[in-house]
C-alpha cells in the first residue's frame, strides 16, 4: 500500500472534523474492503480516520418499534445479540452468512452498508425493512441512500453513524453464493412489517433494489407460490463468469420463494 | 523386511506427523520467515499485455527513487551473458521432427508473451520502495493479437508468439499403431465419440512462492533459498544454464515448504534474478510473491482439449481407441511441460482396460497465456478423465451398464504383467478388488433408493464411478532418456548412523506437506530397529544433501524410499562384519533383526547401538578389513512406473432451481501398494480428492479475447472449501509393487487422478432425465441450470412427476 497518515479519533465530533479538513481522507472501520484495495494499490487516500475508537458508534439498543445498530457494530454482535435474534431474526441469521469467522469479527454494518458492495448483504435488509440510515447530520431511508453501485446518497465528509430498522412481523433471507467470492450471487430479504410488505435483493444487478411486483403479490398472499412465477426482467442485471443475467433473475424469484419460506 | 521391537512406529503404523507440531504452532522456517543482514527487496515488473512489442524501456526515473539500489532489465540481464530459463524435456515428435524450444528469456527481451512476463526488476531497500519505483518505470509497448486460446494460436494466419515456432506449434507427436488401430475400427459393432476440454487450474499452494539471493564476495558463494520441492534440480538448471556457476559455488535450500502440487517443481526466472543481482550488489535480495502476482507468474496445470473414438464390438469389448489432444503449453516450456501431455499422459490410455489397438496424438501449442505445467496428477487425470468419461458414454450408447462394461475390459490379475499398446508395462494391480470394495462402501446396490427419496425432496441424485490407474514413483533413468528427458530420475540416500546409534537420514527427496518426516523415519525405525526418536530426516538443502532429483509424481517413497532401503542394506552388512568380529563367528552366521546383530541360533548378540559405538571408536574392530564409520549412500533408479489405481464413486445432488451441485457422498478405495503410515496415505488421498472435486466442480481458469486473466484472484478462481467437501469413505486394497523393496506404489495424487470423472459421470447420471450425455468442467451453478433450463424451457423444472 502507499503511504498515508493515520488517525483514531476518540469522538464522533473529532472524526467529522479530519475528513472535512482533508477531503483525500478515507474513514475506515472493519476495513474488509478497503484495505484489501489498498493492498492492491487500488487507492491512495492522505489519511485513514479509524473509527474503532469513537464509543457513539457502538452499541445495539431497542427504541420503540425499531433496533438501532451503531455503524461500528460487527457482523458476529449482529449475528448473535439476543435483541437482534428476538426482535429481527433474520437479520442475524443474514449477518452469520457474511464472510467467514475472521471477517464477521472485523467487518462492521455501517461499514458494509456506507460501501454499498451491489453483493453485500445488508442493503437487501435495509430495504426490505424500510430502515433509516443515520448519519452525523440527517436521516436517509433506506430508498434514498443505496444510489448506485459502491455509491450511497451520503455527501462527502459525511458519516454513518448507525442504522434503525422497524421491527417485522415477520422476516426471511436467502441467498446464493459466488462460488469463488463467497458473495451473494442473489439475495433475496423479505419483510411484512408496520410498513406493509418489502422484497429487497442484493447481489443481482449493480446495486441492491426492491422488487415490487413480488411485494404487492405478497401483500396480497404471503407465501413461497404468491411469488414463484413472478419473473425478475434480466435487462439490467449483472452478467460476469459466474452468472448469467438470466441465471440471476432465476435466482430472484427463486431466492424469494426461499425466503419467504424462512421467514414462514 | 524385518519385524520392527517398535510396532507403534514401523511399517503400518498411523504414528503422528512428527513435523506438525513446528508447522501448527507457526514455528515452522518457510522462506519468507527468512531474512539475511543486509537483504534488499526486489519486485517485479510485469506486463499488463498478452502479447506487445517492447518499444523501449525507461528507468531513470526508477533508478532515481528512494531507496533504490538498482534497476534490470532484458538488457542487463544479456549484458552479462545469462542464459535462458532452460527446459528440462525434448520431445520429439512425428517422422522425428524435434520440438520447437524458443528461448524463454529471465526478463522479457524484446516482446512480452502473456500478461505477468516479468520486464523489468527494482532492488531496493524496502518492498515498498522497491514496488514505488517500478510504477515509476515506462514501458512503450505496441500491442500484438493475443492468442489466447489454441484455436487462435493455430487459426490459419495467426500471428506468431515466437518467431522459431512455425503455426505456434511446439510438436506434434504420437503413440501407438495408427494402422493397427484403424484396422480394429473397421472392425467395430459401434463406434463411440467423445470431445471434452480438460479446464485449466491454477495450483494455488497455500504458500506462495519466494526465493532469498545470497551472495559471499570473499568464497564467492552464492546462496539461493527458495520454495522448491526439488533444490538439486534449481541448483543445476540454474547453475549450468542460467547464471553459469558451478555447482560447488552454488547452494540451494528449499526449508519447509508450504505445498507445491508440481507448481514448485520448476526452475523460474525469480530464482535466478534474485541470486544474480545479489551478487551483483554484494547484499542478499528477497522476493516474495503476492497472491495475485502467483496467478500470472505460478505454472498453471491442465487446459488439454481432446477428441477421441473408442471402437466395440457387439459385448462391449473395447476393440480400438483413437486420441487426439491438443496440450496448452502457455507462452514458454516450463521445466516439466512437453512430458505432461504425452509421456505422463497419452502413455496411460489404455486405462485398467484391455483395449488391444491404441493410437495417440499429441499437439502442443504456444498460446499468450502463463506456461502450463504439471499440477498434482501431471497428465494422468487428464486421461483419466477422458477415460472414465468415455467408458461412461459408450455404456449408454451400448445400452450396457457403467460397472458391466468396465468388468467386461478390465485387465485380470493373472494378465500381469501386461504390455498396454502404449509403451507401458503394468506390474500388479487388482481393479476387480478396489471396484468390489467400492461398492461396497458407497452401497452402490441401495443408490436407487437414495435417489427416489431426493426426488421426493426436489433433489436430483446421481452416482458415477471410476476405475482408473495412473504411473508414478518416475521414472526409470534409460528409459525418460530414450522419452527426452535431460535428466535421470533415480533417487538418494545417504544414512549416517551416530556413535551413539541415533541415525541422520540424508535425502534428495523434498517434504512440503507429504509427512516425509514421519513416514521416512518409520522405515528406518523399522528396518534398523531404531527407535522413532532416534531418526532425523534432512532435506532440502544441496549443502547437506547428496544429489538427488526432489519430490514429484508420487515419487518420494517409491524411488527415494527404495534408496533408503538400498543405504540400510549397506548398513547392515557393514554391522555384520563389525559384529561378527566382536562376537569371534563367521559373517555368514550373524543375522540382524529387532535391532540385534545376533549369532545364529545363540543368544550372543550386540545391540546396533554397540556396533555403531565400535565403528567409530575403533579399538576392538577389524581396521585391515573395513573402515571405520557407519555411514553409507545408495543411488535407487527404478526399474519402472508403479502403478496405484482404484475405484472412485461419488454421488451428488442436484438442486434444478439454482443448478447447484453437492456431493453428498465419496468412497474411494485404492491400492498404493504397502502403506507405510495408514494416517498419513488417508490424509494424502482425501486432499487429493477435494482438489478433484475442485476441478471437477468449481476451479477454472478464464482468459479473455485479449489475453486478460479473468480468474485472476480467489475473488473469480474458486476454491474449493471444506463444506463443499463430503466425509469420505477413503479405504485401501493392496497389491503390492513387484520391483521396488518396499512394495510400495504412491499415494500422492490419486485422489486427484482418479476423482474428477467419478464426479462428472455423477453429475451427468443425475441429469439422465434431461438427456444430458456430457458436462464439461466445471460443473458451475451456473452451468447446471442453464442446462437444465434449456432442456426444460423453464427456469423451474418439475422436481418429481
């Protein structure tokens, strides 16, 4: 990697501060994905702002309807916190399928969710769920924030400093794996909650989306059949050596099927 | 052999790797851990082209950065008179046209040949600067087509890679009696063809490799430690072709060595680099190789695409069989590459079968791709691939059962030895025994039951089965040399016994990973009556080692083991003259075993340990007959291939809706010959069946039109992982090797030979009901489906009826 300079703030004030003084400054907090790219060369930020330190970060609480996460939360505390397994389930069980053992006990929410990876796990949860991602200055909805692929609607400077998502009546994940990268292939996260029904999918196109057609036919009939022959259009999905874009839509309707059936 | 006094540590004991203690504490000394006074860095810059032109080359501004000691390019590297990187392999092919062998340059000289040919090398004080500057060196290039495949290389008009290897050829060559074989194919009930291409790997050793230059200005020694499993072979490829120093200025060591499956067998331009600009700047030069660089500069394996006709008469016997392969050879010859398609592969395409009329054609062809090598099973799970691939669809175009006509051709043991049409001569084998037990362990009887209760559950279920050999324990010396070898392919031992009666075995075999340690010193244990603890087994080293030919093709026990046998008979002998004096009898009346050199029918006996006491302190000893000393050397040059084989069945599920495959269940049983250490030959056979698996599944290798490696990271280039990975039922039936003292065959690659077609011809018994007659490797999710999808025309096939 290139030199850069390095920095732990202990606040959130002081973390906001670094990166508006230094727009080259990168914040980092599990690091799974960049710092593989900076091993790799592939970025040369002046400055890292490690948010490791900063204990408003932190922390996984129930308000009301909804648990909120700190964006420093790992995948392992979401995968087994007792809030989260009652609350949310399958939110845990979606974090105990991220990566491996060494990347659960590093990599964060906030991080996954602020990288917006279209093969990341989360953003499907997010939308599905309906949650608001809050940052050191607003709140986005989850509809808002996942732009594009790698690109979130957060200026820059801006930080995320945590995720609520409204407690479900009922929820399910599936997904398929890459076979190299272990990465969703497809994932399907569904969702009947205070908000009505959502269907959010990763990994198929170039970044998380809502399938909407699958949602009002669930809203109609919760189960596997309701969206067994809805057909994901294969227009914008991605195709690599993988998987085809006709393969991924297979993967749609047959990961929400999937998921549904486990969320019951 | 005799009976061992430790029958926990002998022969057939599953005694504990002695060597993972170091290797699981991470203790072990691999050459990264290593770092000499004074040691500079080196990268390496590499082409990001297939195939350009080299129009010039700038580093001044390189030479300029920090810390950096110096700069090389081709230019230098021919200023001072190096060679090129040598291949160790001629073969000449049809009406006795010898190989084209074009200069395989240290640095790029001129054009760059695939993406990752080294061009230009930074010294420098840290990898960091040294990695700086090479971003700070300018390279002009013109782009050329790339070739990256062999039908581009062999298309009419093609471009040429090298200027001396007309159509991209390396050799066409054959096997066999083409008039023979066409006259038993005029003859066929039916004829059976077959195409398939065998996908390319890359071998992906856990530790990547690298290699530490050391340089003494006042001996003039030059030191090079590196992740070989053969450092007697760098010392002499490099030494006498590359850098042209002699071998007592030159010394290798291999230290522990984190896995190699072939991919550390070859003599690679790094090595050399290091250990010549050490001497140059007078300070040790380290290069260690990163995890995506190993994908464009590590030997790939594989990548054979093949066409063959297999002639029946009416039963099913196999009258005649025609192969024609098309072999990769990447952008140079590596070390071992133009024996992998022919002498290590087309030589076995008679199988476990009886098939009388055999004819084998073989071109090798230059493509703008890294140099393809051997990778664990080098040639032999490429036929054997097409083999059991092959059998498997002529049974369904027979109408004929899978297991029927395999049993109707097998080879009998009382045909042994057997003379195939294809030069080799089979010593022993059971291919009956290892299918029966097969079998058995997989309930081969009760699979139909198994595959309707999966239907039940939306699964398709299918079994296949291979009954596969393979040649090994290489080679006899004469007979590579007739085949193009330029070396021999004998085996070493020296065994110092100590005053004391510990015991220093001394091999030019090479341990990185196989347990050599373990099993090594369990034959000494056993054949001198020495405890376990007191054998120490070094290698890996040319300053301690005698000149020996290294680990590879299951080779080590077989060729380097019979060589300990060989050293310990000297041993022995020598013991009995020692004792026979000191006990006042006759040589001839003094018998050795459990330890004890013993007067025949007495109980008057000297323990080892007393005999090698009274070597070296001579006092009592016959001094005008034998010399002092308990030390001896033996060379062992085999007398021919072993031959392990077997039986592999796997069974897979089939989920229609993604197109995934699991296996659910693997039985392989095999016949290695004698096992020495049960444990260690299980854990040998079940690592080379998940690399099967692998292949067969998952790993595949993917260039672009322009000569791009697409799979160039385990982020594209899957691996395959421990919950893709059934319990096996691994188990042996032995016959044993009729020509080596210890009976033993190798268990070193086995599990990858003979695993791939039991896997696919599962695969494709699952898919019955589509009409699929082949699937080629790997069997992907993505392949799967799209199979199933297009013989369905619906994404969601019906899972039962």
């Amino acid at each position: 990697m290139y030199d850069f300079a390095y920095h732990k703030p202990s606040s959130l004030a002081d973390a906001v501060k670094l990166l508006a003084e230094d727009p080259d400054a990168k914040p980092i907090s599990g690091g799974m994905t960049l710092l593989p790219a900076l091993k790799h060369r592939l970025n040369m930020p002046t400055a890292l702002i490690d948010l490791s330190g900063i204990a408003e970060l932190r922390g996984i609480k129930r308000e009301g309807d909804a648990i909120v996460i700190g964006a420093m939360v790992k995948h392992f505390e979401v995968a087994t916190d007792p809030q989260i397994m009652a609350a949310i389930p399958a939110l845990a069980r979606m974090a105990a399928t991220i990566g491996d053992t060494q990347v659960r006990n590093r990599g964060t929410i906030g991080g996954s969710l602020a990288n917006n990876d279209p093969a990341a796990d989360y953003p499907a949860a997010a939308l599905a769920l309906g949650a608001t991602l809050i940052t050191d200055r607003r709140q986005i909805p989850a509809d808002d924030f996942f732009v594009g692929m790698f690109t979130t609607a957060m200026e820059p400077g801006e930080l995320l400093i945590g995720v609520s998502f409204p407690i479900p009546e009922k929820a399910g994940y599936a997904k398929l794996r890459n076979p190299a990268s272990r990465y969703s292939m497809t994932g399907v996260f569904v969702a009947k909650g205070p908000k009505g029904v959502g269907v959010g999918v990763n990994g198929a196109a170039s970044c998380a989306f809502r399938q909407k057609e699958m949602e009002a036919a669930l809203a109609a009939n919760w189960s596997p059949e309701a969206v067994a022959n809805i057909r994901q259009p294969a227009n914008d999905l991605n195709s690599d050596i993988h998987g085809s874009a006709e393969y991924r839509a297979n993967l749609v309707t047959v990961m929400a099927k999937r998921a549904v059936a486990d969320a019951g | 052999m005799n009976v061992t006094t430790h029958p926990s540590e002998g022969i057939g004991a599953s005694v504990r790797r002695r060597e993972d203690l170091r290797f699981l504490s991470g203790r072990g000394q691999y050459t990264d851990d290593l770092n000499r006074p004074g040691q500079l860095h080196a990268w390496i810059l590499r082409s990001p082209y297939a195939h350009a032109r080299i129009d010039g080359i700038d580093t001044a501004a390189a030479a300029a950065m920090p810390g950096v000691q110096a700069v090389y390019t081709a230019a230098d590297i021919e200023a001072a008179g190096l060679g090129g990187i040598p291949c160790g392999w001629q073969v000449t092919g049809k009406g006795g046209q010898v190989m084209a062998e074009p200069m395989h340059p240290v640095l790029a000289s001129g054009k760059v040949r695939h993406v990752g040919d080294p061009v230009a090398v930074v010294v420098a004080e840290t990898r960091n600067q040294a990695r700086d500057a090479a971003e700070a060196i300018a390279v002009s290039y013109t782009p050329l087509p790339a070739l990256s495949t062999m039908a581009a290389a062999l298309a009419p008009g093609a471009p040429l890679l090298h200027d001396d290897a007309p159509g991209n050829v390396c050799f066409d060559w054959e096997i066999g009696d083409a008039a023979a074989t066409d006259a038993a194919f005029a003859t066929a009930h039916k004829v059976v063809r077959f195409e398939t291409t065998n996908n390319r790997l890359v071998p992906n050793a856990m530790e990547p490799r690298a290699a530490i230059g050391d340089y003494d200005p006042h001996s003039g020694e030059h030191t090079l430690y590196t992740t070989s499993q053969n450092p007697h072979v760098i010392r002499l490829l490099m030494g006498a072709f590359v850098l042209k120093v002699p071998e007592h200025r030159l010394r290798v060591v291999a230290p522990d060595v984190g896995g190699g499956f072939g991919s550390k067998i070859y003599h690679y331009a790094e090595e050399a680099i290091v250990t010549w600009s050490a001497a140059q700047l007078k300070r040790p030069v380290k290069w260690t190789c990163e995890r995506s660089e190993a994908f464009l500069s590590d030997a790939h394996g594989r990548d054979h695409v093949t066409t063959a006709e297999l002639a029946l008469d009416r039963e099913g016997k196999f009258l005649g069989l025609r192969v024609s392969t098309l072999a990769n050879m990447g952008a140079y010859l590596s070390t071992f590459a133009p024996a992998v398609p022919t002498y290590l592969s087309a030589t076995l395409l008679a199988g476990v079968y009886t098939t009388p009329a055999i004819h084998g054609q073989v071109k090798a062809v230059f493509t703008s791709t890294v140099p393809v090598d051997a990778y664990r099973g080098a040639g032999r799970p490429e036929t054997t691939y097409l083999l059991e691939r092959l059998v498997d669809v002529a049974a369904r175009e027979m109408g004929m059962d899978r297991i029927e006509i395999r049993r109707k051709n097998f080879i009998r043991p009382d045909q042994f030895p057997y003379q195939t049409p294809v030069a080799l001569q089979y010593d022993s084998g059971d291919y009956e025994a290892t299918l029966r037990e097969a079998l058995r362990g997989a309930d081969y009887a009760g699979f139909e039951a198994r595959r309707a209760e999966a239907k039940a559950r939306g699964r398709l279920r299918g079994i296949g089965v291979s009954t596969y050999l393979e040649a090994c324990g290489i080679a006899p010396s004469k007979l590579v040399g007739q085949l193009g070898a330029r070396a021999g392919l004998y085996e070493v031992a020296n065994i110092r016994v100590h005053p004391t009666g510990s015991v220093s075995v001394f091999t030019g075999t090479h341990s990185h990973g196989q347990g050599h340690e373990t099993t090594f010193a369990q034959l000494v244990s056993e054949q001198l009556g020495v405890p376990l603890s007191q054998v120490e087994i070094v290698h890996g080293d040319t300053g301690k080692i005698p000149f020996g030919m290294g680990t590879y093709g299951s080779r080590s026990l077989a060729v380097g083991g019979s060589a300990m046998v060989k050293a310990m008979d000297k041993i022995i002998a020598k013991g009995r003259k020692i004792a026979a004096h000191l006990l006042e009898a006759s040589v001839e009346d003094i018998e050795f075993s459990n330890g004890q050199f013993r007067v025949a029918g007495t109980d008057r006996a000297k323990a080892f340990a007393e005999i090698s006491m009274a070597a070296y302190v001579p006092h009592n000893y016959p001094i005008e007959e034998i010399e002092p000393g308990l030390e001896e050397t033996a060379f062992y040059d085999p007398k021919n291939f072993t031959y392990p084989g077997g039986c592999h069945i796997c069974e897979v599920e089939i989920d229609p809706e993604t197109g995934e495959v699991a296996v659910v269940a693997f039985t392989a049983c095999d016949d290695v010959g004698r096992v020495i250490n049960p444990m260690i030959v299980e854990g040998q056979i079940q690592g080379g069946l998940a690399q099967g698996i692998g292949q067969a599944l998952i790993e595949n290798t993917v260039y672009d039109a322009e000569g791009q490696l697409l799979s160039a990271s385990f982020n594209d280039y899957a691996m395959p992982r421990a919950t893709q990975i059934p319990s096996f039922g691994v188990s042996t039936s032995t016959t044993l090797c009729t020509h080596n003292p210890l009976g033993v065959k190798g268990c070193g690659e086995v599990g990858a030979i003979g695993s791939p077609p039991a896997v696919i011809n599962a695969v494709v018994d699952a898919l019955r009901d589509y009409g699929v007659t082949h699937v080629e490797m790997p069997a992907t999710p993505l392949k799967i489906w799209s199979i199933i999808h297009a013989k369905d025309g619906a994404a969601l096939p019906a899972a039962a009826e």
